[in-house]
C-alpha cells in the first residue's frame, strides 16, 4: 500500500496541540501512536505500533511545559532470526518551550526548545517520534526464556549456526614471524 502525502500538508494533526486558547495552568492530553507516525517519517523498521502517550501541559504567559509519559507495544523485526518482535516501550520525557522571535524545532540538552510569539499551536509529532526511536535498543533480539533458551526461530539458528566458521584449537601462524620471535629469546 502507498501512502502520498501533499507538500504542505501534516497528515498528523491529531498530535498538534492549540494552546492560545487555553487558560494559563494544568491540561492533560491524551494521544494514541499507531503504524502512521512512522510511515510518515518513512521509518521501515516499525512494522506496528499501539502507543498511548498521555501529557499534562503546564501553561504560562512566558513558557509551556510538557510532561509526557510513555506506554506501549511496537512491532519491529528481529535482527537475528527475522521474526516479528515486540518490544514495550515506556518513557517519561519533558518538553520545555520558551517563547522567541523565531521558531526553532531544534530541543537542545535541556529538552527546551523555542517558538514563535506568533504561534497559536505546538505539532508534537516529531517529538514523539523522537522519543520512541530513541527508546528503542540498539540490537533488537527476541529475549531468552526462564531457561537461558533463545526464544527466536529455530530454524533460522540453525541456519545461522551452518555459516558460522569454526575455529580450530592450534593456533596458526605465519612462519615468517616465527622467526622473529626468535630474535627476542
């Protein structure tokens, strides 16, 4: 299935938070994180996902302030047998946003980033993206069972443990630097 999407336009509006008309204070928000957030930044790795994000902006005439917490499922592939894995993912990121000049999506160190005076909403999307991908490990292996067993596809071990190449005991080395070793006894 192809997905087109038209320049200039967010498919993604559900993760666009309007603030301008909210009373300064606490607002919870809540937003579910499928299979189209990472089609959309052309992420082939995520092959699902059900995430539920819940967030309490804090509001104030100078900043807003997000307090995201992170729970859920992606389905992603293994690295080693090729199966479908699922992995939790679970985080709770901040989010701090001064207000400028000028708008620059760039979070820094301190997870604050700067937005227009002129700007009545915040798109979340990438943030979120950034924030799942960043949770993910680096190799992406189906765990072991209670008994140390690798829970991957049998067959695909096998197959994998037919390439591997098998060392002998004696170790082999080059006569000519025998010799060399020779020069200090």
């Amino acid at each position: 299935m192809q997905i087109i999407f038209k320049a200039g336009v967010n498919r993604l509006n559900q993760y666009i938070v309007h603030f301008s008309g909210l009373k300064d204070g606490k607002h919870d928000f809540s937003f579910e994180i499928g299979k189209e957030l990472f089609v959309f930044y052309e992420n082939n790795e995520i092959i699902d996902a059900n995430i539920v994000i819940k967030a309490l902006l804090e509001k104030k005439t100078s900043h807003l302030s997000f307090k995201f917490e992170i729970n859920g499922t992606i389905k992603t592939n293994c690295d080693r047998c090729l199966e479908v894995l699922e992995l939790e993912i679970q985080d709770y990121p901040e989010l701090y946003i001064n207000f400028g000049e000028n708008t620059s999506d760039i979070t820094d160190i301190d997870d604050t980033m700067i937005l227009s005076r002129s700007e009545d909403k915040i798109d979340l999307s990438k943030h979120f993206y950034d924030y799942i991908i960043i949770n993910l490990p680096i190799q992406k292996i189906h765990p072991t069972d209670k008994n140390g067993e690798s829970t991957c596809n049998p067959e695909m071990l096998k197959k994998l443990e037919s390439y591997r190449v098998q060392e002998s005991n004696q170790e082999k080395t080059d006569p000519r630097w025998d010799k060399l070793k020779n020069l200090f006894n």
